[in-house]
C-alpha cells in the first residue's frame, strides 16, 4: 500500500490540470459577478438632477439640485435626468439622502455579518455546500428587492443579500485554492482579483445602457444564475473531505480530477491519504471553530496581526477609492476607471510573488502604498492632479496587497478553520471599509491629511506585517502544528530565489523514503540551491 500526502498527490495528477483549469475558470467568472453587487448601488442609488419649484409661489424661478430649506417637501420636485434611481423614486434627496448612503451601510453591514457569525458554516457543511446555498439566496434576495414597494423592504433585503454575499466570496476564495497545487496557488489567487477588476468595468458598461435600478438590479441577480451549476461539475474539496476524516470520499475526487487530467495511470494501483498524526487527531475531534486561532500565543500573534492588515488595506482601499471618484467626470466613467487601475496591479503582483515570496510582496507594496500617501501631505492643496496622480499610485500598490492578503492568509491558516480564518479577516476589512469615510473628512480639518492617516496606518501595517511567516512553497497546513512549523521557514531560505519545497513532518519522527525535488513555481523553475528534499510517499 502507497500512501501518499494531498500535495504528492497533487504533484501527480496534476498541479493545474484540465479540470483545474474549467474550475479556475468557472471561479474567475464568479469573481467578475461579484463586482456587479459589490458595485449595485453606486448606480442603483444615482444622485438624480432635479429642479425644485416653490410650492406657493410657482412664478419663481426654481432651484437646480437644491431643496428649500435643504427639505424636499418643502418644493414640488421635476426630476431631470433620464435614468431612475430609487433615490429618485423614493425622493431620497437634500435631507434625505443620507438614506442613500445608509442602504450601502447596511449592505456592508450585512457582508461583515456574513463573514461574523456564518463565515465557519464552509468548515463545517463543507465549501461546495455553503457556496451553492449562498449563491441561491443572494440571487433570491437581490433579485426580490428590485420588486420592493418600500425603502424598508429593499434595505432588508439587500441586507439579507450582503450575508450571502460573504459566504460566496469567502468560500468561493477558499475552494478555488484547494482545488489546485501548490505552485499555481499565487497565480489563480492573484487571478481571481484581475477578473474582478474586469467586473468592475463591466458593471459600468452595463449600467450606463439600463434605463432604471430596478432593471439593473433584476440583471444583476439573474445573472448568477448560471454558476447554480456549479455541483454539477465542481467537486468539494479533497482537502476539506480530508480533514473531516473523510478519506474515501476524497480519494474518489482525486480520482475523477486525475481521470480529467489524464493522469490517472500516473497514480499507484493501491494507494491511500496519508494522514498527519496531529492532523487526524484534531479531526476526531469535535470541532472548535475559531478556538484554535488562540490555542497557542504564535497562532494567535498571526491571527492578530493578519486583523490589523486587513483593515488597514481595506481601509486605504475604499478611502482612495472615494478620493479619487471624481477622475472620469462621471460616475459611470470614474467606476470604470477605479477599476481598470487594478489590473496593472495585479499583473505585477503576479509578476514577483512567486519570486520574492508573499510575505515581501506584501509588505513590499503596502509600505509604496504607505509613503506615496504621506508625501500628498506635502502638496500645496491647489496641485489637484498630482494629488490624484499620487492617490491613484497610492491605490495601484493597495489593490495588489489587498489581492496577496488572500493568498497569504489562506496559506497560514489550517485547512480545519481556513474558511473561519478569511471571514475573521473578513470582518476586519468590512469594518475598515466603513470607517473609510470618515478618516476622509479629516481633509476638512486639514487639507490631506486623510492621505497622512491613511499613510501611517498602511506603512505601520507593512512593517508589521515582517513578522508573518513565509509560506511561498509550503504545503497547505492540515492543523495546527503545521502552523507552527512555519516559524523557522523565513529564518532559512523560504524567500530566496531558488526555492525547495519542504514537507510537513508526518508526526513527532521525520519521515523517511524515496524523495524528489519540486521546481518552485511554473513560471520560474530554476537551479535547486537548498536541502530540504520532499517525501513523495511512504510504502507500507
């Protein structure tokens, strides 16, 4: 009998095979609809131009996009531009159009929820599951809300609609990473925030030719209709399977995935998971959820500074975002912009991660990020274009750490709490995001300095961030001692240009048997410089 470790197994059948590659696929296009809802009511909620006559006096000339006495019942309102937003609809201007901006709070508030209180729901029920019931209920819920009557009705349901909205992007993520092998984890991950980007660009193409946000919205929900396939053709996670001491099942998916690829004569006849000692003794085990990110003080340390980094990028990201709004001269042209700046992002994010490893990238980006922010500090206020010029520089570097948070903090956490472990994070950035607002009007009290708060924050973060683990080439941890054999990964060789890929220690002995050496990524697959050798199986 030949047992074989989940990333011997991918080595095999397969890194980024044909079946890895319709998943990727199915998953990058999943990315770009999440842009449309993430996006819904920037459009959806469109100031409309108005004029407001006076009710007792209508000889008087009337008011362009102003209220009497800032109130819209104190005028008769003739709305003016061709497309109808609920704030139209509803008459949600002057006064009230803090209601606009209360829908997306809430909305927010219900993704930050989502990924609260429901974001181990993947841990448990397992990751396929929990993707497909969530993309049925966001559908349904986004979809029902462009039938809302009331502002109330249409406020719960996008609510409702944010809950699912976290599940999808938290285990959507978390999937799309498990399904494939460990050298091509950066590249789809990276990839994930390119097609999103993408998304964003046609979220505005889209709403610029729909005529009311009740039509946008409705497209927009039906149009997640066709990824309700995905049980169809996506397995669960073998990984996930595995760590819920479901062994059998996870081999068949292996099977399949090798069959697909063409690799199934590669596999041995007789074979089986090899199962990690500490490994298969938390899995039998009753689940204790997030508990094990505080079972041990390293743990907890990552866990604490992971937090603070999302909120730090997500707080610079959404406050840059807001910054720099008004580039395009209109809203549908400024989305579109904010947007296609991220695709560079991505590709140079893509570019070195495999090279300089994730944890320099990281910090590497959000510490450029930082400085371009604090040197707007020392810009006379009237230079407006190269404030904007700086901010967007200052957006390109947070978007591409933002993109390599995923990717690093998936490869920290173990498989048993990973998707728990994202939401945690989750919330973090959700709670940055909403705070972004208000760290921008400090630009009322002095001009720019939102851009030195944010700087510091970010550039502070960065450096913080030198004390995470490296984890380019290592296995996806299975528990939590795997964590803590991270720790003397960045005092070797793990960022160097040349990397060897070690194997977790199959218990409290080294495992012994026949070795091979992995190139370290597939696009760069150079000489091999260390000593560490892998383990590829173990014959009993």
């Amino acid at each position: 009998m030949v047992y074989l470790s989940m990333d011997d197994v991918f080595h095999i059948i397969g890194q980024f095979g044909w079946s890895q590659r319709i998943y990727f696929l199915s998953f990058s296009l999943l990315s770009g609809f999440m842009a449309f809802h993430l996006l819904l009511n920037v459009f959806a909620g469109l100031d409309p131009s108005f004029k407001c006559f006076a009710k007792d006096d209508g000889a008087t000339d009337p008011l362009v996009d102003q209220c009497i006495g800032n109130s819209p019942h104190n005028c008769t309102i003739v709305y003016t531009s061709t497309y109808i937003s609920f704030a139209s609809e509803w008459d949600l201007i002057c006064s009230d159009k803090y209601k606009v901006a209360l829908v997306q709070s809430l909305w927010m508030g219900g993704v930050m929820t989502g990924a609260l209180l429901l974001g181990g729901v993947a841990d448990v029920i397992g990751r396929l599951k929990t993707l497909t019931l969530s993309l049925l209920g966001m559908i349904a819920f986004e979809g029902f809300s462009a039938f809302a009557s009331t502002l109330l009705i249409m406020i719960v349901l996008r609510y409702l609609g944010g809950i699912c909205c976290a599940l999808i992007i938290l285990s959507s993520f978390v999937l799309s990473q498990e399904l494939i092998g460990m050298d091509w984890r950066s590249f789809c991950g990276m990839s994930l925030g390119l097609f999103f980007a993408i998304g964003i660009g046609v979220f505005a193409a889209l709403a610029s030719v729909v005529d009311t946000w009740r039509t946008l919205t409705f497209l927009c929900s039906i149009s997640g209709l066709l990824f309700l396939s995905f049980p169809w053709y996506v397995p669960e996670s073998p990984r996930w399977l595995a760590s819920q001491g479901r062994y059998e099942e996870a081999k068949v998916v292996l099977e399949t995935m090798a069959r697909k690829n063409g690799k199934f004569d590669s596999l041995p006849s007789h074979w089986e998971i090899s199962v990690n000692a500490k490994s298969k003794e938390e899995s039998s085990k009753k689940p204790v959820g997030v508990r094990l990110l505080v079972s041990h003080p390293y743990v907890l340390l990552l866990t604490l500074i992971q937090i603070n980094s999302w909120f730090v990028n997500s707080a610079t990201y959404y406050g840059l975002t807001l910054a720099a709004s008004n580039l395009g001269g209109d809203a549908y042209m400024s989305t579109a912009l904010s947007g296609l700046v991220e695709i560079p992002a991505c590709l140079v994010a893509v570019a070195v991660i495999d090279r300089i490893g994730r944890r320099l990238t990281l910090c590497g980006f959000m510490m450029v990020g930082g400085s371009v922010c604090l040197c707007i500090q020392f810009i006379p206020a009237r230079f407006i274009t190269l404030i904007t010029v700086l901010a967007l520089i200052g957006k390109l570097s947070i978007s591409a750490s933002f993109s390599v948070c995923y990717i690093h903090s998936a490869e920290i956490f173990p498989t048993a709490i990973r998707n728990s472990g994202v939401g945690i994070l989750s919330v973090a950035a959700r709670v940055g995001g909403m705070l972004a607002p208000l760290i921008l009007m400090l630009g009322e009290v002095t001009p720019n300095l939102q851009f030195t708060v944010l700087g510091l924050m970010t550039f502070a973060a960065g450096m913080l961030n030198l004390k995470l683990p490296e984890t380019l080439g290592q296995p996806l941890p299975e528990c939590v001692a795997d964590i803590l054999a991270l720790r003397n990964v960045g005092k070797t060789n793990g960022t160097s240009k040349d990397h060897r890929y070690k194997k977790l220690e199959m218990g409290e002995e080294e495992t012994e048997g026949e070795v091979i050496v992995r190139p370290r990524s597939p696009f760069s697959r150079g000489k091999i410089t260390g000593e560490d050798q892998v383990p590829l199986m173990e014959e009993e």
